[in-house]
C-alpha cells in the first residue's frame, strides 16, 4: 500500500518528474510562470515608459526568474529597451535605483541574495528599491506584495497554485485516480494590486485595470465599508412602510366593508320583518276569526255558569269543570296573541333547543283560519314523535309560514274536493326535514331554476322575496332549502335543519 502523492514542479530546465522520483500514483501540477503577462501589463499601464529595468538577486532561484525575464523580451525589444543589474550589493542597488530615469518601467522578479551574500526577501528588496525609485516598481509573483513597494499587476499567484493543489489532493483522498484529474490553471494568473501605489501613480481609474482585481491597503470609505448595511436598512425601512402602508389600506378597506355589513343587516333585517308584516296583513282577518272562537266560548261559558247560579243548579264539580273550559280557551287565546306578537317582532330572538313539533302545531294554528276560509284541508304527518333542533323560533316559523301561504295561494282555483295540504315532519341520521304538499298546479317551468333568487314570482301582487329571505333564514342555520314537483300535480316544498341530540 502507497500514499497518493501530489508533486507541484516549476516549469524550469532540469527540473525532476514523477517519473525520476518514480512515484507511480500521483499528479503533477506545473508552476508554469510566464514573465510575458505581467511585461505587457505594466507597459499597458505605463504606455510612455519605454525603459523597462529588470533588478535581480544571485540566488539559483533569482537566475531562474532573471531567465524567465529574458526570455519574454525578446516580444517588446522593438519599442522598448531592456537593461539587467545584478551582482550589486543592496547598498549599491539603492543607490542606483535612485538615479533609474522617471520614464522607466523596475521589475524585481526575485532577489534572495545580493552581489555580497547578504540574504534578504524579495518583498523585503521590493520595498527597499521601490522607496528609493523615481520610477514604478512591478513584481513577478503575488508573493512579493507581503509588504508596501510593488504596484501589482497581472502575476502568477501561489496562493491560488496552492488551492489548487489541496482540492486535487482532497480528490485523491476522497478516491479519485490522479490519472483522471484535471488541473484547471485558469486562475494562477491573477490582477493584484496595492491601492497606495496606485494612488501615488495616479492608476485607481485606469481603465487597463480589470474590475475583478483585488487590491490591497485600500482605505473604503464609510459608505464602502457600509455600503451592504446602509442598502439593508434602506429596503428593510421600505418594506416597512410598505406594510404599514399596505396595513393602514387594509384596514380603512375592513371599516367600509365592516359599515357596508352593518348597513346590509340592518336593510337584510328590516325585509325581514317586513316580509312577516305582509303576511300577518294577509292572515288579519282569518286571526280575528280565530281568536273570536275562544272568546265567544269564554263568554258563553261566564254566562252559563251565572245562570246557574241563578237557579242554584250550580255544584262544585260542574263549576270546576266550567272554569277549566274558560282557562282552556283563555290559553288558547294567549297562544295565538303571542304567536302573532313574535312574528310582528322587527327583532329575532336567541338560538334555543326548539321541539320542530311543536313549531309546526303553533303555525298550522296560526294559519288554520285562513286555511279554513279557503276550504283547504290540511293534514299533519309527523313521522317521529320529537325532533329538536337549534335555531330562532320567530324566524323559522316565518319560513313555515311561507310555505303555507303559498300553498294555499297554489290552490286557490282548484276544485273544493282538491284542496288539500300537507304538512310534514320527517328525519334522517342527522337532519330534520319539514315538507309542504300543495295540490296545486305545481312549479312554473320558467322560473323553477330560479325559485329562490330576488324578485322572482309567478303572483301578480308579489314581491318575489320571500322564498329569497326563507333561503338566507335556513342557510343562516346551517341548512337546506329546496321545491319540486309532485307527481300527480302539485308543489313541495322543503327544508332541512341539523337535529340537536340530547
């Protein structure tokens, strides 16, 4: 078993391959520095500057860069002049650099040692000759831009050779072959810059300078150190007023709709009653009937039992008896009144447990005498004994009460022997459902669809609102309404509601 190995090579005469190291199972990265990209560069960016000194250190490492430098000149030798220094100690190299000409162009490509064996660092050499030379200053590599001195410009990096180098090696660890990898040498060039040298040679706007560059010893302004905070505040400031905006919209829109409602109501509440008037109206002479019946035997059982006593005919029980029969009529009197007072009510009452028995019973007797005037006979058909149900008396009486009208309106014209009405009480697993048969002429085609819509009517003196307002009562308890025909002739008409389990 062996490592995999990654070997990061210069591209320099002589140098070793994998394959005089005899490593078989690793990858070669080249450090392929080319001088030619950061000459043209700098004479880009100094187009006067025909002059182009090349300062060098007498290190193996310093002659390998000085030969990269004069390999590339050979391309700019015909508008530009090259001259090398070497072999000059550091005191001598400041001395000269001082009297380097304004018009050239310093490259330091590398300078670990000089003319006397004095070791030093090229970002070291580069700031001490920079700081000495009435002309620019330019590095070969990113490596020389540790301290002030160099301008920059376009250079090979060996901060990104080395991030290349740990994401192949990250390859080969996760399994990858080294065969199979791919080195990308896109990025090892890179524009690099000291904003204080370009300042000192008036660079910052140079349109030669890429905008992707990255520059070093900028001072940013507050608004550049800020720029991301300032904008973030700004949109959160604006969404803020948006919302309190959009908020303070919605908000005058639910106090319209919230009137609109209030005023609806109060229109849907007074239709309401109006429609119960337009009934009672209806049913005024039929109630006097009905209510003389119980006073005329009140009285003729008071006068009954005064002539009894008159005869002295009158025992204990006979008296008992005469009184019950007058606190019988009394209460049916009452009844009635009080049936007739709730449906003349503008207001509703309370949702109640309401025994739909007894509401069909206390209808039918409101509407009996109008019934009887017509000759109509009506039955009741209740198939349970008790059905309960949560809801307002008042108001579903009144839609009981439509139905009867209007059955009794559909058989005005029909033969006495034909005039019969049923009432009907019926429930399922979970509804009531109380039913009207008329035996009428049944629903008019052309406004069947549309039975329960405004304003629609087949009576010449009606409305068409009532069967609207008996929809919107029934929807309002949760339940449903609906006509059809009878076979044989006729109309039906129903409603369900959901039943109170006690």
């Amino acid at each position: 078993m062996h490592l995999d190995r990654i070997n990061v090579d210069f591209d320099m005469p002589g140098r070793l391959t994998l394959s005089d190291l005899k490593i078989e199972n690793g990858k070669e990265i080249l450090a392929k520095i080319q001088a030619r990209n950061s000459i043209k560069h700098a004479l880009d960016l100094f187009p006067d500057h025909k002059d182009v000194i090349v300062i060098c250190g007498t290190s193996r490492l310093d002659s390998y860069f000085t030969s990269l430098m004069r390999q590339s000149k050979s391309e700019f030798e015909r508008t530009h002049t090259f001259k090398f220094i070497m072999n000059l100690s550091m005191d001598s190299t400041i001395r000269m650099a001082r009297t380097i000409p304004r018009n050239s162009i310093v490259f330091i490509p590398s300078y670990l040692l000089d003319g006397a064996g004095v070791p030093f660092s090229t970002p070291e050499a580069l700031e001490m000759i920079s700081k000495n030379s009435p002309a620019p200053v330019f590095p070969l590599t990113d490596a020389a831009l540790g301290r002030r001195g160099g301008i920059g410009g376009n250079f090979f990096s060996y901060t990104n050779l080395g991030k290349e180098a740990g994401r192949v090696a990250r390859q080969i660890l996760n399994g990858g072959r080294p065969q199979n990898l791919e080195v990308d040498e896109s990025h090892f060039y890179v524009h690099m810059y000291d904003w204080k040298e370009l300042e000192r040679w008036h660079l910052t706007k140079s349109k030669v300078i890429p905008a992707s560059a990255i520059f070093y010893n900028r001072e940013m302004s507050f608004l550049e150190l800020y720029i991301g905070y300032i904008l973030g505040t700004i949109a959160f400031i604006l969404s803020q007023t948006l919302l309190i905006f959009y908020l303070y919209r919605l908000n005058k829109k639910q106090k319209a709709i919230t009137e609109k409602m209030s005023v609806t109501d109060g229109m849907y509440r007074e239709l309401v009653h109006l429609d119960r008037l337009s009934k009672m109206s209806i049913l005024t002479a039929s109630l006097s009937h009905e209510l003389f019946q119980p006073l005329a035997a009140i009285r003729l059982t008071a006068q009954a039992g005064k002539q009894f006593i008159q005869a002295e005919k009158l025992d204990l029980n006979r008296a008992s008896q005469m009184f019950d029969n007058i606190l019988e009529d009394e209460n049916r009197a009452t009844k009635l009144m009080r049936s007739v007072k709730g449906l003349m009510k503008a207001e509703t009452s309370d949702r109640e447990i309401i025994s739909l028995n007894a509401l069909v019973n206390e209808t039918i007797e409101l509407t009996a005498a109008d019934a009887k005037s017509q000759r109509i006979k009506i039955n009741v058909l209740f198939e349970v004994d008790s059905v309960l149900v949560l809801g307002d008396k008042i108001q579903l009486q009144q839609v009981l009460m439509n139905f009867i009208r209007n059955a009794i309106s559909a058989m005005e014209q029909n033969d006495p022997q034909n005039k019969t009405l049923e009432v009907a009480l019926r429930s399922n697993t979970n509804d009531a459902i109380v039913s009207v048969r008329d035996s009428g002429h049944g629903l008019d085609p052309s406004v069947k669809e549309k039975l329960f819509k405004p304003f629609v009517t087949t009576k010449k003196d009606g409305f068409g609102i009532g069967l609207t307002l008996c929809k919107s009562l029934i929807e309002n308890h949760l339940g449903k309404i609906w006509a059809e025909d009878v076979p044989g002739g006729g109309a039906k008409f129903s409603f369900s509601l959901p039943k109170v389990k006690v």
